[in-house]
C-alpha cells in the first residue's frame, strides 16, 4: 500500500503544492463535497481551503456544482488529470528547449561542480554514457553499477563507426553484456573497508564523475564532476592502470607466478606507495574513515 506521504510528494512535483495535494486526494476519496467540509477534514482553515480550490479548479483537477446554498467540489478522475498534466508538461518541455538560451560558452569552460543530490548523480552519469564517443570506464561498487547497468547496456549495443568502448571493474564477478569487465584484485577488502557506496566514471578520457554514497543508497556523502580533460585524463590513467595490475595478479596466480608481484611490490610498489601500514595513516584515509565511524554512532 502507497504510502499518503508519498502520494502527496508526487504531487507536488508535479506543480500542486502541499496543500492542493491534500485537497485532491481527498476528493479523489470522497466527491462531492464543500469547502468547509474539507476544511473539516484537513483541520485547515477555510479560507486556505478555497485558495487551493480555486487553484485546482484552475489547473483542471477539479469541477464546481453550483447549489442555491453551497458549492460542491467533485476531483477530475486520477488518469484523466495526469494525461492532462503530462500533455502540458511535454508542451512546456519542447517550448524551452526551443527558447530557452543554451548557455553554451560557460559549459564549453573547464570547471570543478559539486553534486547536490543522489538523483543530480544519476541525472550527471546518464548524460555522460548516453554521449560518450569512444571509451568509458568504470570504477563502481556493485550498488551503483546496478543504478547506471541500463545506460550501460544502451550503449554498449552500439556497433560500428557508433562503437563505444566500455571497461568495468568488477567487485562482484558480474558480467555486463559487449563490455569489457576486469575481477578487481583487491575487490573482498575494498567491500570490508569501504561502507558507502562509491563510483568513478570517466567518459572519452575529458569528463569525470565521482559520487559517494551512504549504505542508506539515499544520503550523498559526497559528489564532484568536472569536464576538465585534464583532471579527467589523469583519473583516466589511474583506473586503466589499476584494472591491468588486477588481470595480471589473475595471469600470476592461475601460472603460479605469484613470487614476481612480490618481488616487483618490494621492488617498487612500497617506493612508490609506501606500506599498507603507511596507507592507513594518511590524513586522507583517517578523515574518511571517521565519516564512516561517526555515522555509526547516530
């Protein structure tokens, strides 16, 4: 069962407010009534009650019956007021997109945005693969590879001159169809040790998104886009070099040839990265950590 709360927050975005929501549903319920009856209903005062009535009666959603002592408010039935909203939705939609200014100059800029929202991550990373050119990488947890897999598979279909090229590192062993999936080595650890829900996405080696979201898959804990293919370029290499170092650990270990990568991590990982203890002490790593520790706490 649907939730009031929800059927009310639906409403809402689609241009009622709080309490023209009400209002609505409760004569979806119950028609007709009068002003002062739903005013009854909805312990709100009259005159507020006929403000969104006479919104509503505006907007179609509702019909009024003159009597000789009252006026009867009767709701549109459910369907035929949605067909009517998303007719004058779709309408509205085509007149911006063919009036509105484009704005074209400050997205041609290379800059760093900040993600507000879940939905503004998802909203980003559709509108990345949908216009990719020739490569995208991912590097996600399964949660937000599952939220993306559509817009993936879409273009992953893609053949010929209009192929994109699609690599994916794996945390969980699934399989993507046309795309390239790399077992990521460090896959069991990275689960344990990272509580949210992270994602990095790189399209054409110029754009690059990354989003972290809390276990609730509802709270973004953090998100960041750029189009500078700078920036993008070298997350880029980053990935790239990461998913080749885990299909050679998977080459190592099925040839029993193990002894090398302990040999070339003494010889120039720990140089370069330092010890796993070392890892673990970086301020970077700590201060993440703590946001994970303190939501435990709430």
């Amino acid at each position: 069962m649907v939730r009031h709360e929800e059927l009310v927050f639906k409403l809402q975005e689609i241009g009622l407010n709080r309490l023209e929501s009400e209002v609505y549903i409760t004569l979806l319920r119950q028609s007709p009534l009068s002003g002062y009856k739903i005013a009854q209903i909805l312990g709100e005062g009259s005159s507020n009650i006929y403000k969104a009535l006479d919104i509503l009666r505006k907007k179609g959603a509702i019909m009024v019956e003159e009597k000789p002592s009252t006026r009867l408010f009767t709701a549109i039935p459910a369907k035929e007021y949605l067909t009517r909203v998303e007719k004058q939705i779709e309408s509205s939609l085509d007149f911006l997109d063919k009036n509105l200014p484009q704005n074209s100059s400050a997205i041609k800029e290379t800059k760093v945005f900040k993600l507000e929202s879940v939905d503004q991550v998802l909203e980003r990373a559709e509108d990345m693969i949908k216009n990719a050119e020739k490569q995208i990488s991912v590097d996600g947890f399964p949660a937000m590879v599952d939220l993306i897999q559509t817009h993936i598979e879409s273009v992953a279909k893609k053949k010929g001159n209009k192929k994109v090229k699609i690599v994916i590192n794996s945390y969980d062993g699934k399989e993507i169809k046309n795309c390239v999936m790399v077992k990521k080595s460090a896959a069991e650890n990275a689960l344990k040790i990272w509580k949210d829900n992270w994602l990095s996405l790189v399209v054409d080696g110029e754009k690059y998104l990354l989003a972290v979201v809390c276990a609730d898959g509802k709270t973004l804990r953090h998100a960041v886009w750029t189009n500078s293919p700078f920036l993008s370029y070298v997350i880029y290499s980053g990935i790239a070099s990461e998913m080749m170092f885990s299909v050679l650990v998977d080459e190592l270990k099925n040839k029993d040839l193990l002894y090398l990568l302990d040999k070339i991590r003494e010889q120039y990982a720990v140089p370069l990265m330092g010890t796993s203890d070392l890892f673990h002490q970086l301020p970077g790593f700590i201060k993440i950590m703590k946001t994970q520790s303190e939501d435990k706490s709430l």
